[in-house]
C-alpha cells in the first residue's frame, strides 16, 4: 500500500515551490485536466521582477524552439516553460 504521501493531492503554492527552486534543476508539474499553471507562473514572474518564462507547446516541430529556448535561460537565467510534454519525448 502506498499510503497517503501519494495519494493525496499536493496543494503547495506557487510561492512555495519557487522557495525551494534550484537553478540547475528543472520543476516538472504534473497535471490532470483542467489544470494549467501557465498564468500563476507568469503571476510570479512579475511578481519578482523577473522577465516572463518562454513558453512552448511541444508538438509538430517545436522541439528544436524548445532547445533554443532552453539554452538561452541557461545563459541568461530565465525561465522556459514547456507545455504538452508528452509530443517531445525526444527532447525529454
């Protein structure tokens, strides 16, 4: 039985999560339907003046944008925000 640590939902906030944010590793959000983050990151960003994330749905030729994306946020400390991962497995 797995208990309770995984099955319940996880209801840590935005401000929560970017708390304990580290550089160099990535945080994956995992979402049912419905759900999308997309605006509450944004919210954030603004909040602590920083400049927007890069956002990117995966899909029909988008990994190599999603690539560029991701080396310019290394070098400039931004943010990318990936979208529809399950169409860029390979970039994953």
């Amino acid at each position: 039985e797995m208990g309770p640590t995984y099955a319940e939902p996880v209801t840590d906030t935005i401000e929560m999560i970017y708390e304990e944010m580290v550089a160099e590793i990535p945080v994956i959000f995992l979402l049912s339907i419905g759900a999308d983050p997309t605006e509450s990151i944004e919210t954030l960003a603004r909040k602590k003046k920083l400049p927007p994330p890069a956002v990117i749905s995966l899909g029909e030729g988008q990994e190599p944008v999603a690539i560029l994306a991701m080396n310019n946020a290394a070098v400039n400390g931004t943010w990318v925000l990936l979208q529809n991962c399950e169409l860029g497995l390979g970039l994953m």
